[in-house]
C-alpha cells in the first residue's frame, strides 16, 4: 500500500490540496467534485489517508496537542517563536493563531474527501466487487470518524459537515455521527491479520474497535469504553512489545502491538509525514532539527518520581547522550531534551522523513479499559489492566488501591505511557486535570475558556454567523 499511497497522493491531490486551501475551510465536497473525474474508489480513499501526511501535522499538530500541555515546551532558540508557538506554549493563544486554523482546515479536509469516497465508492460501477467496495467504505468512515474526534475534543459543538457549513451542532451529536460511522466501519472491515501485505497499514476492524473505545472514554461511557477495549485486548490480532524502547523504531513498524499507524516508510525514503522528525529533531551544534516540541523539566520529573528509566530514556533524547543507533548527541545542542518518539535513525533530519507515526496500539486499550473498569468499580480488573503496563517497564505493581486513589493513577500511567502520542492536552481537558496541572507547570490555565479551542479567526471572517467559543 504504501508505494501506491504515496505516487496517489502525489499525482490526485495535489490539485486536491489546492482546492481545499480556498477561503472556505468547510467546503471541500462542492470544491472536490470537480476533481473526482475518473478516480476510482482506492485512489480515493489513499487520498483520506494522505492528508495524515501534510505538513500541518508536523508543526501546527504539535502544537495543539503537545505544546499545549505540560509534556513539552516550545523548544527551538529563545527568539523563535515558531509563529504561534510561543503563545501557544504560554497560554496565551487567540483565534488568530494559526496552528488552529491549519488544523481545523486539515481535518475538514479529510472529512470532505472521506465523504466523496464513501459517496463516489457506493455508486461506483467499474470493475470492483461488493467485498472491495464495503471495505472501502469502511475505510473512509473510520478515517472521517478519526478527523471529527480530534475536532469535537477540541472545539466542542461543530459542524457536521454534510448538513451546514455554518452552524455548529451540540457536541453529542457530533460523538454520536462519530460512533455510528465507527460501528459501520467495524461491520466492514477486515481483521489485521486478514488483510494481504501490499494493504499494509490500512484501517482495521480492530482500529474501530481500539478508536471506539476511545470515543466511549471521552464520553464517560464506562460500560461501552469497557467491553470494546476488551474486544480489541482480547481478539487475538495484538499483543504488547516485550520492550517498551523499540515501539518507535522502524523494527517494530506494524507490529505486534500497533492497531492504527500512519504509513511512511517504503523500498526508499520518500514523503512520510513531511518534516514530522526534522521539526521535533536536535538543534545546534552537531544537531539534525529545528528543535520544537521538547521534554518539559515538568515531564521529567514525572518519569523521575515514578523511577520510571525505561519510558523515559525512550521518550527523552538527552544532550550529550548515545543514541540507540549510534548517534552522539553533542553536550551543546540548543536545548537539554529532544523529542526521541519523533527521532528517524535512518534519515534524521530529512524533510521528506521516513518514519511511521503511531496513532493507535494496544498500550493504551489497556490503560482504556483499566480507566472503564475502575470506574464500573471493578477494582480487580482496573489493576489487573494498568498492571499489564506497569510490569512490561519493570514497575511495581499498584496495589490495595480503589476508587479516586486508582483513578489517580491510571491517569498518571496514561501520561508516562503515552508521552508525545498527541492526547496529553486532550487528557487534561477531560479528566478536569488542565488548570492544576499547568499551575504546577508555571502556567495559567484559563476556566471557562481554555477547554475549547477558538474558532479560528479566518473562519469567522468567511462564516460570521459561526458562533465563537467564550473567551475569544
């Protein structure tokens, strides 16, 4: 798949992605109609999966999902702001930074052209069977589902795009379209192991399942979130990675322990996730990145005071330290920490990066249906899940704990487990974590506001009966 995802990406939506940067962010199907001409449904469908690998992922996605939150700090030279992201570190951001806008259009986008797939694929009368054919339908709702998470986590009520390019709806709306594309899309797909190795990389009916799940969480749908994160822990297609440090390296690429990722790597290196690991890598001296989205002193500590080596060595790059791979870190690159989950060891600081990203894997459902359980007070599974984890970074168990003291610490495993995976601010925000969380990180977290993201301010321009979130 990934040799043919990418030529597809190249040659289909480049005219696509010049479309889509019109000034209207939402009206991508009535702008992409003329483009479909005679693509067939794969090549479509590609096209969803490569909007993942746009250039707004390797900055403005950093962003709003990392600099945020007290996992990183803005990183690069004092005098670089990285456009918003200084601000964005600070909390201090308005509807006029511009890593919002990016990735509002981006997921929109995605869910426009997730649309037209799903619309062209159902009437489609080439040479294709009904199997092909559900199967990419199924494909294209998981992804649209994927894209309407991260907006609903982030801004809330917002428009489902085929009903109004304007008014928001309530946010529950929005999870509900978002579940019934999900179940479809499990009802569709194959399991991993079902697929051939030139499909490598697509979506699976255990990533419905494992993204289900998730969206079940964030709706405190305890009993839901539960029993589809057992499905997926327990359907035989995944298992965890004996060590933790090599689940971002190019060996265990859609292994054992990876539900959903986003492909990058090839026969050579090509367009993965455009500049994804040169933003996030080393600066200075000896250095092969621009350096944004560090370690912050804040998550350090929090590795340190768990005594938890094994999570930090790999997810910190230290100055001054050997790499895996060989690499020397020089003592004086610009910042202390690096980013290690965003480090490619064989082509570093490249443009074009080689490096899968993961997005879903089989960690996280466990923390998922510890979180659940607890919650439904089954105390024994809620430790016997969080303990899976615990035990493969050589932590004690935790034990004789229930209720608020268990639910602490899940959320704590969750950030160390999941550190630089891009929930962290999402996380805060959920478990109503956000504004202690950044008084200790030195920062205010503004109540009322800072839940939600701003509408950005372009839209507003092209759309001003969209309503603003409060505190913009």
């Amino acid at each position: 798949m990934k040799k043919q995802y990418r030529k597809i990406v190249c040659m289909f939506f480049a005219a696509a992605f010049l479309a889509g940067c019109s000034e209207d962010y939402l009206d991508v199907p009535s702008r992409e109609d003329q483009l479909v001409g005679e693509a067939t449904p794969d090549e479509l469908v590609i096209g969803i999966y490569g909007q993942l690998t746009e250039w707004d992922y390797a900055f403005s996605y950093l962003g709003i999902t990392e600099i945020l939150s007290d996992n990183a700090d803005k990183g690069s030279s004092p005098s670089d702001t990285g456009g918003d992201k200084q601000e964005l570190d600070q909390l201090l951001f308005t509807s006029s930074s511009g890593s919002f806008g990016a990735m509002w259009s981006n997921w929109y986008k995605a869910i426009g052209r997730a649309t037209i797939a799903i619309e062209t694929t159902e009437t489609y009368e080439g040479n294709i069977t009904d199997e092909h054919k559900s199967r990419l339908i199924g494909e294209a709702e998981f992804l649209r589902a994927y894209n309407y998470f991260f907006l609903v986590r982030g801004w809330g009520d917002v428009p489902l795009q085929h009903i109004s390019l304007v008014n928001r709806v309530p946010k529950q709306e929005v999870y509900d379209y978002i579940e019934q594309d999900l179940l479809d899309a499990i009802d569709r797909l194959p399991q991993k192991s079902e697929y051939a190795a030139a499909d490598l990389g697509r979506a699976t009916k255990g990533a419905a399942q494992a993204l289900l799940s998730k969206v079940y969480l964030y709706q405190e749908k305890w009993q839901e979130a539960y029993d589809m994160a057992q499905t997926v822990i327990t359907s035989g297609e995944y298992g965890l990675e004996t060590d933790y440090s090599v689940l971002w390296r190019a060996s265990s690429e859609n292994g054992t322990e990876s539900i959903f990722e986003v492909q990058a790597r090839g026969e050579s290196v090509a367009h993965g996730v455009q500049q994804y690991s040169q933003t996030q890598g080393a600066r200075g001296t000896s250095g092969w990145g621009w350096g944004f989205n560090i370690p912050s002193q804040n998550l350090l500590d929090a590795f340190n005071a768990e005594g938890d080596n094994i999570r930090r060595d790999a997810t910190i790059i230290f100055a001054g330290e050997t790499l895996f791979d060989g690499r020397e870190v020089s003592a004086s690159v610009e910042n202390p920490m690096y980013n290690e989950k965003a480090y490619s060891s064989a082509n570093a600081g490249d443009s074009d990066g080689d490096k899968n990203i993961r997005v879903l894997r089989l960690g996280e459902i466990y923390l998922i249906s510890a979180e659940a359980a607890n919650e439904l007070g089954n105390t024994a599974t809620a430790l016997s899940n969080l303990n899976v984890v615990r035990e493969r970074v050589s932590l004690d168990p935790v034990e004789g704990v229930s209720g608020d003291a268990l639910r602490q610490a899940i959320w704590k495993e969750r950030r160390l487990e999941l550190a630089f995976e891009h929930d962290r601010w999402f996380d805060l925000v959920r478990t109503g974590q956000a504004q202690a969380a950044m008084q200790a990180n030195g920062k205010t977290f503004i109540v009322g506001t800072h839940e939600l993201f701003p509408i950005p301010y372009n839209q507003l321009i092209q759309t001003p009966e969209m309503v603003q979130n409060p505190g913009y």
